[in-house]
C-alpha cells in the first residue's frame, strides 16, 4: 500500500466533505514526504532538507537554485508511463515522493 | 529567492457545444452568432395564454411574431387523447393517459408575415389550456428540443421537472381527474433558475424556467397541495455544457463541424502564498496531458489568458465566468503559450512558454485565474478541422512554478561633512542612518583633521578615534628667534647657553638671579 493508494482511496471516497478531503490529503503527504530519506541528488542538486506544514512542503538543499523549493497542495506521485503503481483508471504512476521535488525543479 | 509551485485549486472546463442534448447546432453555427449564444441568450419576446372547452384549442398574440423568432404552443387538456395537431408547426412532445389528460408541445420558426392567430385540432371536445410563446435571441438560430419528454407521472404531490442542460424553457404539468388546491413550481436547493408562469389553474400549470444566467441547468419541482396524477414536459434551449468527457480529461478549443467536443478551461490557482512585497522573477504554468484519447491542435496555438478578476466556481455558476468570446480574449493580457503541432503524450506535465506579462499577472496575495484557451479562439477564425487539446480534469495535476524574491531595500548612508570639520579623538559618535554633519560638531582647531567630502558608512560604524595626540615636550627656537622667557620646571635642571656674541639684555629693574648650582659663565677675556 502505496501513499498513491491512499491519496486515491479518498479521492474516490465519495462520502467525504472537500474539507474533509484536504485534511486526509496533508496527512498523506506528511507521511510520505518526511519518509524520504536524505540527502538525495535531483540533477546535480542536492536535497538535503524536507520539511511540511499543512499543504506545503518546503524542500531545501544545495546547487544552483532557488531555494527553498515550496510545493502547495502537491501530490505525492507523479503519472508516468513507466510508473510502477496503476490507478483504477490504468494510467502509471511513480509513488516516490521524490519524483515530485523532481517535477517542480525541473519546471522553474 | 525561492521558489514556489503552487499546484491547481479549482478547474471548469466549459463546452460551447450545445450540451448533452443534440439539437444538431454544430460549433461553427455557435460560433457565428456568440453574441446570441453568449451576450443575448434566449430572450421571451412575448406569450399569451387561453383556456376553454371546445373541440379545438386556440389562443391569439397580441402582436405579429417577428419573422424569425421561434414560437412554441403548450396544449393541456384535462380530458381527451392524443390526437391533438397543430398544422404547420413541428410537434416536440405529447403524451396522454388513459384519455383524461394529455399534454402536448409544438414549436415553429415565424415567418414573414406570421399569423398571431394559432388554432390547433382535436377529434373531441374539453377543457384546454393553451399558451403561445415566442422567443428571440439565440432563440433565432436554434432550435428547441424536447428537454424531458412528456410523460406521465403517478400520484404524487411533488413532480419533477428536470431542466438540466437548459438555458431556457417551458415546463407544464396537467390534471386530469380531480383538482389540486395548489401547484407551486420552485427550483432545486442550490439552484438559481428564473420562473414565470404563464398558465395556473387547479388542472394545469404553465411556466418558464430560465437557468441561472441563461447558462446552468435549473433543476425544478412542482409541489402540489394534493396528490394527483399528472403529465409533464419540458422543452427548450439547451446550454454549453461541461468540457470534461472522462475519461478522456476536460477539452480546449474547438471541433466546428460536428456535434462533438470544444470549449474553453478556467483554473485557479492560490497564490496567496505569494507575497504583495516580493518580486516574482518568472513564472511557468505546467499543465497535465489528459489520460487517454489525446488531441493536440496542428495549426491552432495553445494560448493561456489572465482572467484573475473572474472566480471560477466548480459548478452553480455562471458558465460565462469561463467561455468568453473573440473580442472579449482579444482584451485579456496572454501570458503564455504552446505551439501546434506539439508533442502531447498521456498523462505527461509539459510546461508551457511565458510571455513577459506573465509575471506580473501573478496574482500576489490572492488568487490567480487563467483562461485556457486556442489562437482561433482569440482571433475568431476556424480551420476546418478540430483544433482541440484534453488536459487532466483534476485540477491538482496542474501548477504554476513561481521563483520570487523579498525586496529589501537598504538605506544608503551617506556622511557629508566639510574638510576641515575636526573629530575629537576619544569621543565616540554613532552616525544615523543617515546623518549630515555639520559645524556643529566639536572642533579642536590643534588636532584637525580632514575627512573626505563624501563618507558612505554601514549605520552601526561607530567611531572611535582611539589614539592620542601628545605635544612634544620641547620646542626648539630657530635662529634670529629671540627666546624671552624660558618657562621654569620644577627640579628640571635647565640650561641656557648663550653662544658666541649673544647678549642678555636686563632692562631696567630687572634681576638676574642665580640659584643653587647654577652657573652663569661669561666668556674669557
């Protein structure tokens, strides 16, 4: 059981309020993002910090970038061909957290 | 500097198609009258209503339709069957029950010199209730359709008549044995619909629903103050409707031919986070390739609007927050873009290129809106072939990468003071942030010192001038300067020699003394 499967579990969970929904999925990230272990490289950057608050994870670390990187209300995988977690619609997904920080440095 | 990816809040795809319903209005039709279907909408020019009891129902317009407009005709009677007929109009729907109630629909497009007189035809006599509408606006180019199909409804007090999918429309319920003390038509909780009603006896009911704005679904209910047995209808216009197919994600642009897909996408994103003070040096928005069926436009460009004044709701809204029109795009500021003819794999993020204003419609401090959109939506113009792309319909699979910085502005110091402005060594002096020396400051005349014109400094320097000055102790008297008076030092021996042909001069009443162990020596003779 992946953090993925959870996020989806709510998401599909039709009984719950969008509050509710929020709340679950900042529990699901916190768990997932602070279970990465560090430092880890992204390109030639070096993570060397991760910390969450509410919908925000804060990812810091060293190389030539902008730090801190400051991810609101991300997910905690990222859809990829090759990912090795399939949803119920069938798309792919990466469930490491880490292809997330991946994704938001690679987009600034 | 940081960086801060801000991932979507709310998203709402909407479809300049005509709905879930078909009435075979192609996208190429809307688009040549947007005005109609966007700014004017369905418009009521004027409606009459008529009840009595004879074999054929009939009722009058107060004036000559427009040539044009289209009419509708609600035929209620309370006995009776289904052989009611309306020649030269096209029925919409009719149904009767067990010969005591039908109810019937029939619409036309006026003509040129449209009689206001319409009478339609029954095998028998009994009790009608006839209305005549017509409508003008989007009216005009298309036409009604059977929004929820005349049907018969058991025994109750509270009779659903689904508008959804509707822009405007007539709905109408009749009663065939018995009557109702009340028949109270009201729209859905949560619902914004517009009512009138043109017809309320205690055997029949006539009214027009129109969707919040001409542009939502209005989802209604009758409730009648005694259960009876009814037939109900509802015909009308239907509206846009959602661009979000799953699974194929929510649709942009437009297919102009067919009765398929096209639309235009606003997303929110909260960037509250961002601070008014801080200074956005980029930003990038990354949108989320659908999952499946994927489209990319070959020769429209993908183009992306600021639309920040505009709240996009998920749904209950008006759907003109999202579809604007050419000339309406045309005003918003662009501020990114994605060419044709694109790479656009499922399930892939791809970033999509800035244009300068982007950074400055970021939205610090609140929330920023974007209109996703085509180049042919802007310009009005249409290729012949779809030029249509699906993003993901969650709204949380786009984001918005923003790198900002916190201005700081540091005070520069600047000390101006005069050259010959002296400091006193051991006087220690904090100069303000910004602080102008002037003659005020002490001046020791024997100690001077010269400080340059312009003196930047940090406004913590403090300045301690932390050495001392001592005068030497002896002066030396250069030649021809005569030396009056020799001050005397107590237990200092001191020596005054006199060399060759000095004179010592006393004047008069003066002394000279020699004290102990001094010696005054004369030269020899």
């Amino acid at each position: 059981m992946t953090a993925l499967d959870d996020w989806w579990a709510v998401e599909a969970d039709q009984s719950l309020t969008d509050s509710e929904k929020v709340a679950l999925y900042n529990d699901i990230r916190a768990a997932a993002f602070l279970a990465v272990e560090l430092p880890f490289y992204v390109d030639d950057l070096q993570i060397t910090n991760i910390a969450v608050a509410g919908n925000r994870v804060d990812v810091s670390g060293l190389g030539n970038f902008s730090w801190p990187l400051r991810i609101y209300n991300g997910p905690v995988g990222v859809a990829d061909i090759d990912g090795n977690v399939t949803k119920a619609d069938g798309s792919t997904w990466y469930s490491d957290p880490i292809e997330v920080i991946a994704q938001c440095i690679r987009s600034a | 500097m940081a960086t801060s990816v801000i991932y979507g809040s709310t998203m709402r795809g909407q479809n300049i198609q005509y709905g879930s319903v078909d009435p075979a209005v192609t996208a190429a039709t809307i688009y040549g009258n947007l005005t109609s279907f966007l700014t004017t909408k369905v418009t009521r020019t004027r409606f009459t209503n008529n009840t009595g009891s004879t074999t054929n129902p009939t009722a009058t317009f107060s004036a000559t339709p427009a040539n044009g407009s289209a009419l509708i005709a609600v035929i209620l009677r309370t006995a009776d069957n289904t052989t009611t007929t309306l020649s030269g109009w096209t029925q919409l729907s009719n149904a009767g029950a067990g010969g005591v109630r039908q109810a019937a629909v029939f619409w036309k497009r006026a003509g040129a010199s449209e009689p206001t007189v319409v009478t339609a035809t029954n095998a028998t006599a009994a009790a009608w209730n006839m209305t005549i509408i017509e409508y003008d606006g989007w009216a005009r180019y298309a036409d009604p359709v059977s929004i929820s199909a005349s049907a018969t409804v058991a025994s109750t007090t509270s009779i659903s008549v689904p508008g959804t999918g509707m822009m405007a429309g007539v709905c109408a319920i009749v009663n065939g044995s018995g009557t109702w003390t009340t028949a109270t038509l009201s729209t859905t909780t949560g619902s914004n619909a517009s009512l009138t009603q043109f017809a309320a006896t205690t055997l029949a009911n006539c009214s027009e629903i129109v969707g919040y704005n001409n542009s939502e679904d209005a989802l209604c209910t009758y409730t009648l103050g005694t259960a009876r047995a009814t037939n109900r209808l509802v015909v009308g216009w239907p509206h846009n409707t959602t661009s979000a197919v799953a699974p194929f994600g929510t649709f942009a642009g437009i297919t102009p031919s067919t009765a398929s897909l096209a639309g235009q996408i606003g997303i929110e994103f909260d960037t509250s986070t961002i601070p008014l003070a801080n200074t956005v040096s980029a930003a990038t928005l990354t949108l989320k390739a659908a999952g499946s069926s994927l489209l990319w436009p070959s020769t429209a460009t993908s183009e992306i609007f600021s639309i920040n004044s505009t709240a996009i709701a998920k749904t209950a809204s008006n759907t003109r927050t999202v579809w604007r029109t050419p000339t309406e795009i045309a005003a918003l500021t662009k501020v990114a873009t994605r060419a044709a003819g694109s790479a656009w794999v499922a399930s892939t993020a791809y970033a999509w290129t800035s244009e300068a204003a982007f950074i400055s419609n970021i939205n610090q401090g609140s929330t920023t809106r974007l209109l996703v959109g085509t180049s042919e939506q802007r310009t009005g113009s249409l290729a012949g072939s779809q030029q249509v792309y699906n993003i993901s319909d969650t709204a949380a699979d786009h984001f918005l990468t923003i790198v900002h910085d916190r201005l700081v502005t540091i005070p520069t110091v600047t000390a101006t003071a005069t050259p010959s402005i002296s400091r006193i060594p051991s006087f220690p002096r904090t100069i303000a942030a910004s602080a102008t020396a002037t003659a005020a400051l002490s001046r020791i005349p024997s100690f001077a010192r010269t400080i340059a014109a312009a003196v930047t400094a940090t406004p913590s320097i403090s300045r301690i001038t932390s050495f001392a000055r001592t005068i030497a102790a002896s002066a030396a008297a250069v030649p021809a300067i005569v030396a009056t008076y020799q001050p005397f030092s107590v237990q200092l021996p001191r020596i005054l020699r006199l060399a060759g042909r000095s004179t010592i001069t006393l004047v008069t009443q003066s002394t000279l003394r020699l004290l102990g162990r001094s010696t005054l020596k004369l030269p020899k003779e």
